[in-house]
C-alpha cells in the first residue's frame, strides 16, 4: 500500500538506532475552514429557512433536466402534512403512539419503569405481558420477535419510501456491578495485571473502576461488555444474519456493527493510545521486527493487522534510544491475548467482506473517546480496502465533540487523495453526559462542545464540508442521522444550492423508528433516501433495552410535544372526515 501522511509508516533500516519518525496523522483544515465559515454562523442553519435563491434552484433544474430527471425542490415539502406524515399508520398505531410519548414524558413513570414493568408482569402472566408490550412501548419502539417477524413492518415502510437499518437490540440484563466487573477485566491486559512490563497509559485510556458501567447516561446506543470468544462469535453472526436480511429487503440496503461486540475493549483502549501517540507526541518512533527490508511498511495496514503470522507485539515496537532496545509500544500481549486480538480484527474484516459481497453499505458505530481513535483508524483502513469501487463501510462522526470537525476534513482529505469513496454518518453524539463526567473526575479536558448551539454548528459545518466535497468529487456520501427538523431542511437547501439530486443517492436520512414518522415520511414519498434503524429481538431480552431508552430520552420525549400535536391533527382529521378505521394499502 502507498505510503500516506494518515498512516502511519516507517522505512525499515539495518539499524534500529536510525528509524524513521512516523508521519502524524494529517488534521490539518485551514485550506477548508473559510468557504464554510459562513455557513456555520449563518442563522438559516439554525432557522432551516426554506427560500431558496433563484439563480441556483434554476441550475439545480438544468442539471436534473440533464440527467433526465425531474427535479424534487425541498420547498415543496411540508413537515406539517400529517395526512401523508402518517399514511402509513393505521389510527389504533396513531394512538399508541400519542399514549406512549406521553408517558414517556411522565418522570414518575419512567422513574419507576423497572418496577412497573416487573409488576405487570407478576399480575398478566408473561403471555398477556407479551401481548401488552407489543401493544404499547415495544409495538412502538421494536420491530419484531426475529428478522421473519419484522418483515411485514420493513415491507409497509419500503411501500412508503423509507428504508430499514436492522439492529439487534438484545443487552445482558447485567446489575451496574456485575457490568463494572466484566469491564474492568476486559480493559486489563495481564501485563498490566501483574505490573511488569508495561507502558503506562494516560488516565484517559485507562480503565476506571466508577465508569466501568458504559451504560450509564447513554442516549440511543445499545452497550456490549466482553464475555469470551465465543459470545464475540455470536456477536459477528447476528451482524452478518442483519447484513444478509438488508441486502435481501432492498437494493441500497444498510447495516450497523459495533466494535466492542467483537472483542476485549482492551485492544481498541491500547490502539487509542497508539493513535494519539502517533498523532501529537513528535519523539515518538515505531519499528516491526521481522517484517523483512522491502522498503516502506505501513505499520496500520489492514492485511497485516488481519495476518495470524504477525504477532501485533512484534508489530507495533518502539525503541529505547539509551538502551538501543526494542520495547513494545503497547503492555504485552500474552499469545492469547494476540490471538484475541486478531480474532477481533478478522471478525471486522469477515462483516466488511459480507457487505462488499451483498452490496450493503456498513456503519461502524461511534463509542466513546476513549475507544473512539482506534474505532475511526480501524474503520479507515477497511475503508481503504473496500471502498475502492463503491462506499461500503461508513464511519462515525459524533459532532458534539470538539475534533469533529478536523477529524471529518482529514479523512475526507485522503479519501481524495487516495481516490476510495468517503462514507460518514454524522451523529450530534451518545454519551455526552457520560463523557463530560468521566472527564471531570478523571482529570483530562472536556471533550465535548460547551452548549447545544455550538454542537448544532459542528454538525452544519461538518455536513455543510461533505455535501461541498459530494459537489467537486462524487465519491463522497454522507447519512444525515438526525431528529432535528432544522437540520433536514438545512441538507435538503444545501443540496439544492449544490446540485445535488435525491436520486443520485449521496446523501441519506436516518431516524429511529417510532420516532419523527413526519419527518421519515414525506422525505422518503418525496424521493429522498431515508431510512429507520430498526431495533428486533425477543420482548423480555429487549427490555433492558427499552427501559434505560425510557429513562435516558425522557428529554427527548418532552421535547416532542410538536410529533404528539401532530399525530392528534391527524387523529381529529381521520374522525371529522369519516377515515377513523382507516388501514395502510401497499
């Protein structure tokens, strides 16, 4: 592989003493930051203004006459349509939904879900419970029992424009001990364990015992603690179960993997470490024993970190250069521990290799910062591998974090300069109040921006850069996984401005199901790519599930007061126009 300023390289030498110093990791954004400065502090990115000016919805009409289309201007979209919103929904789903937003803004009932839930179970017997839940907050919120039983939902909401992304939503119903213990043990190598031989790592990328329960102040993002090997095998089987279903609903099918489920969190906590090294500690200088003298080696490259013959001790070395000695850059590995590793690494490339080969686009989810350097660097070089022809793997970019939007120039950079295609999904973020505590009381800056509007102005500006390079280069593409309406209407006038056409299918839409159906809806009807993640699984191994997404979007539900004024127009329109009973025809 070409040697790049991203990758981290070195010219094997006959002596160790004269290395190379590793390229840092390019994240530099000068060149970019200007033409969209103005963008970011435009107020329309806040308002979502929908005037669109002449000049360009008239350019934007030429080039869809052009491409022989005909054009679909955001103007004549209307989120306040609730006929075409909820069309799709027959009037008894419409009622659930406004009954299950309303109590999910009640605290005393969310407060006390855990205890509800139990009790109704004691008093129904499990089969009535079964049959309440589907009625209600699992009806609303889950898909299905199995990917046979969730067909019908994903076949009615592909008849009404609007794609599926499955998500195995099961969770081990751990108590926050019982998660704390499986965390501390699987973020500590034996090394580290017995104290010998180790490299110190910052308190950042250490285990702490206080935040070894990640599910704590978590919004929307299942959680994963490592058992073994084998439940990580199971972890890879259901992912490719949900890339074969995707391919098989539709032709732009998507699907959604989670590191953390496919090995110890140690690794990536170690390999985080690395890439900051590589990054911002200039001294710093990387070696590999045995790789033979052929020149520039890429100490990252994805086929050497999926190869069983290279040891990952051996692979990543620093010198000492007082003792003239190689020193592992990382705590040592024990065999087992190598081998878990590349276990981990060859699980990734066996999901990357099944969506290449069914043509679903994969999302490698964002976790938290300090697994989040190794999560993107990892995601980059499958990204490498396989997006050469067409964009399979997509990464993360959590836009409350302060380096969003550096981190997004630099890969979008080599993408180009390298020729693959960019795939990002652009999310505000999951654990910001998990982040921002866990940074307090460790000791290490606030990763996250200072206020709401500023995170806004992270998540237009990065998405503002992408559609600019989906414009110039179209090997860009980009989900826009957001619930904020001005948001949508700030992509959908962008994409006007630029020429960008629905059809053309760069840009993609994503909510949660059960949420913003008015959004969903009339995006995907109007030709935008849109789709719904889709969470499955059986009632009693989802609720833990369902519960900590009760407590933790009690805000989001407040704020939904507008989705629930909504639904009841459509509930009033449906009675005073005799369509009370009406049904979805597809």
């Amino acid at each position: 592989m070409a040697c790049s300023r991203m990758a981290p390289s070195i010219k094997l030498a006959q002596n160790i003493r004269n290395p190379l110093r590793v390229a840092a990791r390019l994240r530099s954004s000068t060149a970019t930051a200007s033409k969209v400065k103005g963008a970011a502090e435009n107020k329309e990115q806040q308002t979502g203004a929908s005037q669109w000016p002449l000049g360009s919805q008239v350019d934007h009409i030429e080039r869809c006459e052009h491409l022989g289309r005909k054009p679909c201007p955001a103007a004549t979209i209307n989120f306040e349509n609730t006929q075409e919103a909820y069309n799709s929904k027959a009037t008894w789903e419409l009622l659930r939904s406004i009954m299950v937003f309303w109590l999910c803004s009640i605290d005393q009932v969310v407060n006390r879900n855990q205890q509800l839930l139990q009790l109704s179970k004691k008093l129904l017997g499990q089969r009535l419970f079964e049959t309440m839940m589907k009625m209600t907050f699992y009806g609303q919120f889950v898909a299905g029992e199995d990917q046979e039983t969730i067909k019908p939902l994903i076949r009615r909401n592909r008849a009404f424009g609007v794609g599926s992304v499955l998500d195995y939503s099961v969770e081990e119903d751990l108590t926050q001990e019982e998660a704390e213990k499986k965390e501390i043990e699987s973020c500590t190598a034996e090394a580290e364990k017995e104290n010998v031989g180790s490299v110190q790592r910052e308190k950042k990328y250490q285990v702490q015992p206080g935040f070894g329960d990640r599910r704590g102040g978590v919004i929307s993002a299942r959680t994963y603690f490592y058992a073994d090997e084998a439940k990580c095998d199971t972890h890879m089987e259901t992912f490719l179960k949900c890339i074969e279903a995707s391919g098989g609903s539709s032709e732009d099918g998507f699907s959604a993997i989670k590191l953390t489920a496919l090995g110890r969190p140690q690794f990536l906590e170690s390999l985080a470490k690395l890439g900051i090294a590589t990054k911002d500690e200039s001294h710093s200088w990387f070696t590999g024993e045995n790789l033979g003298l052929s020149g520039t080696v890429d100490l990252l490259d994805w086929n050497s970190l999926i190869d069983s013959r290279t040891k990952i001790s051996k692979l990543l070395l620093v010198p000492n250069l007082q003792s003239g000695q190689l020193e592992p850059l990382l705590s040592r590995f024990t065999e087992e521990e190598d081998l878990q590793m590349k276990r981990m690494l060859q699980r990734m490339d066996v999901l990357a290799k099944k969506a290449l080969e069914t043509g679903v686009r994969l999302m490698v989810d964002a976790e938290q910062t300090y697994f989040q350097p190794a999560i993107s660097r990892l995601t980059l070089e499958m990204q490498r591998k396989f997006n050469k022809d067409n964009p399979i793997i997509f990464n993360t970019y959590q836009c409350y974090l302060k380096e969003a939007y550096d981190n997004v120039t630099a890969d979008v950079e080599l993408s180009r300069r390298e020729g693959w295609h960019f795939g990002a999904k652009l999310v505000r973020g999951a654990y910001m109040q998990q982040e921002r505590s866990r940074a307090a009381e460790v000791g290490y800056e606030d990763p996250i921006n200072p206020t709401y509007e500023k995170t806004n102005e992270m998540y237009h500006r990065c998405l503002d850069y992408v559609l600019e390079e989906i414009r110039h280069n179209r090997k860009a593409n980009v989900m826009v996984a957001s619930h904020n309406e001005d948001t949508v209407k700030f992509t959908m006038k962008r994409m006007n401005e630029l020429g960008i056409y629905p059809e053309e299918k760069k840009v993609y839409f994503g909510q949660l199901l059960g949420m913003c159906d008015q959004i969903s809806f009339p995006l995907g009807q109007a030709g935008y790519p849109v789709y719904k993640y889709v969470p499955y699984g059986p009632v009693n191994e989802v609720l833990p599930y369902l519960s900590r997404r009760a407590q933790e979007n009690r805000g989001i539900m407040k704020g939904a007061m507008r989705e629930r004024e909504l639904l009841w127009m459509e509930f009033k329109r449906r009675l005073l126009t005799g369509n009370l009973f009406y049904s979805p025809r597809f």
